[in-house]
C-alpha cells in the first residue's frame, strides 16, 4: 500500500475568496488562447531574463508545472486540458530572475486569477 498526492481540479470554476494575506503573484501577467491550427514544440522559459514565458503549453502542462505534479496526479477538470493550447508572458516585481519554487505560487495564482482554476490536494491510498 502506498500514499500518493493528487490534484483534484474543481474544474475551471471561480476561486474561493483569498484569505487575508495573498499568495505570491506577477507583477504583470497575461494568458493567451493559440488558435487551434497553431502547432509546435513547447517552450518553458522561466529562469532567464527577468520574465516567464511559456509557447504553446497545454493547460495541463501549465498545472503540472504550477503544482509540481504529473499527469497521473491530476484528476478531473475537462476533457480539454490537454490539448487546448497557449501562451504565457509573466514579470515578476522587480524583473527579478524567479527560482522554480518561487515560481510555483506566482503561476499557480495567474491560472487562477486569468483562468478561474480551483484546486484542492488530496491523499490518496493505492493498494
């Protein structure tokens, strides 16, 4: 028997109402949709230059990257997370350069505040 985390996706819902002290978050950020004809590798870059951008990432690859989960972790949402497509362009305060832990929350509250993304942790049991 072995315990496992997942991440239980409410969906693409509005979030709960944030407690007095908010998370960590871009100073600027947007998210774009790709037109679905728009196709190619996907590029991460979030160490270099002061900003995070990402090319053609699914919304599933975004949760993951966001959460620090893989895709067996992820349970429900729709079907779409995984082939729905887009563009990211993030700067944090300052410019400054972001560690993946220090980047983590700050992706994790733009897929909230652009995408309306609610999720909640879960300990699962395998036997």
């Amino acid at each position: 028997m072995t315990c496992r985390t997942a991440l239980l996706m409410a969906g693409l819902l509005p979030s709960a109402a944030l407690g007095a002290q908010a998370p960590p978050a871009f100073e600027v950020g947007s998210v774009k949709r790709i037109p679905p004809g728009r196709r190619g590798l996907t590029d991460i870059s979030p160490y270099g230059g002061g900003r995070f951008t990402a090319r053609i990432a699914s919304l599933q690859f975004l949760i993951c990257l966001a959460f620090g989960v893989s895709e067996g972790q992820l349970q429900g949402g729709p079907n779409w997370l995984g082939w729905e497509y887009n563009d990211i362009d993030a700067k944090p305060e300052g410019g400054v350069t972001l560690t993946y832990e220090e980047l983590k929350p700050r992706l994790q509250q733009l897929l909230a505040q652009r995408l309306k993304l609610s999720t909640h942790r879960q300990m699962k049991v395998s036997v």
